[in-house]
C-alpha cells in the first residue's frame, strides 16, 4: 500500500455510475477493470470488544487505473461529502 490519507482525486463516472477515469496527483488515469464495491462496514480492530453497530462508510469502489505511459496502480475510491477522495493506494 503506497497512502491511505483520503487525498482528494478527481473522479469520472461513465453512464452506469461506475468510475471509468480519474485525475491523482495531476496524473490522468483510465480505469482497466470492473470496478469493485468498497464494504460500507467498516473493519473494527480485534481489541474492540463493543464496536458501534451503527457506524456506515460512504459509497466506494476499488478499481485498477493506467496512464497513457503504462504506470498501472490500484485505488480505493470513497465518495466524500465534498468530492472523492482516495482512501489507499496501491502499486
């Protein structure tokens, strides 16, 4: 995993919703796969004994980008309330 800041990231959906391109760090990327849904529960630590039942994360997808030069990463995307953000990242 290279970061996991909830950068922003610039974020294009094609006519079904799905992230088909993305702007990270000034780079362009196109999405190569089938989008894959983030889980909305979030993963507790194994020390929490009584995590909160009520606690859902925001809608995300996991999709692999290339750059027209060929570098290929890997990004989890969430949908902030103001704009996407990239949650991890991937190489």
């Amino acid at each position: 995993m290279l970061r996991t800041h909830g950068e922003p990231v610039t974020v294009w959906l094609d006519g079904t919703d799905l992230p088909a391109r993305l702007v990270h760090h000034g780079t362009r990327y196109r999405v190569i796969d089938q989008p894959t849904s983030l889980p909305r529960n979030p993963e507790w630590p194994s020390g929490i004994s009584h995590p909160p039942a009520d606690v859902i994360l925001a809608p995300g997808w996991r999709v692999t980008g290339r750059t027209d030069a060929g570098t290929v990463l890997v990004f989890d995307l969430r949908h902030a309330p103001n704009g996407w953000t990239v949650e991890a990242t991937y190489a």
